[in-house]
C-alpha cells in the first residue's frame, strides 16, 4: 500500500527550541487523532556531511539557528486531504495561527511539500 508523506525542513533559532517543541508536540498529537499514521519533528544533531550540501546550508541557517526534519505519514493522498481539513479546523490548532502570535520560526523560510512514496521499509 502506498502511503503519502509530508515533508518540512525548518530552520530554527537555538534560542527558541525549547517554544518550538511545545508546539511541536501539541501539533503531533492533533495530526495523529485525526488519522496520520506516524509524526515526527528531529533536531538536526549532525549536520556537517562531508562533499554533500549541508541540511545548515539546504535551509540558509544562520549562525544562532539549527534545523528541524519534520515529517507526517498519512495512509494515502486523499486521507491526507481530509486529515489536513481536518487539522486545521482543530480549536486546538487555533492559538498557532493566530496572526498576532508569532511562529518560534519563519514560516517564509519553511521547505514544505507532499511526497508520494517511492520505497518503504520498516522492521516490524
């Protein structure tokens, strides 16, 4: 079965860390209880890839920020659809996107997209 991914890759402010993983864990418990199969929010630890353009670099990270991999799993596109309505209509979501509630990151600098699956494997 085909499963559907959202992807994210978010640079953070060090100093912000400890607001952004509270809204992190709220938003992976609403995401969940409507239906995605699996949440995850990694702070970059080890960055630095020898030869390879850099997770830092991919995100245009300054010096005071880190970077966030962040991914839901959903079972398919279109329970992505209707999972993401669903999120967003949330009253638990509310206080997150309120204009006057500034984001522990920028949103404008957020990398987002949907990805269909193309090889998945897991240890069951």
């Amino acid at each position: 079965m085909e499963q559907y991914v959202d992807g994210f890759l978010i640079p953070l402010p060090k100093d912000k860390l400890a607001e952004y993983q509270q809204m992190a864990n709220l938003a992976g418990e609403v995401w969940m209880s409507h239906g995605a199969l699996a949440y995850y929010e990694c702070l970059g630890d080890d960055l630095q890839g020898e030869g390879t353009v850099s997770f830092l670099q991919s995100a245009q990270s300054g010096p005071d920020e880190t970077v966030v991999m962040a991914w839901i799993v959903y079972p398919s596109r279109a329970e992505r659809e209707r999972i993401n309505a669903a999120v967003m209509a949330d009253p638990r979501m509310a206080p997150m996107m309120q204009p006057d509630q500034p984001a522990p990151f920028d949103c404008k600098r957020m990398a987002y997209g949907g990805f269909r699956t193309l090889v998945a494997l897991e240890r069951k």
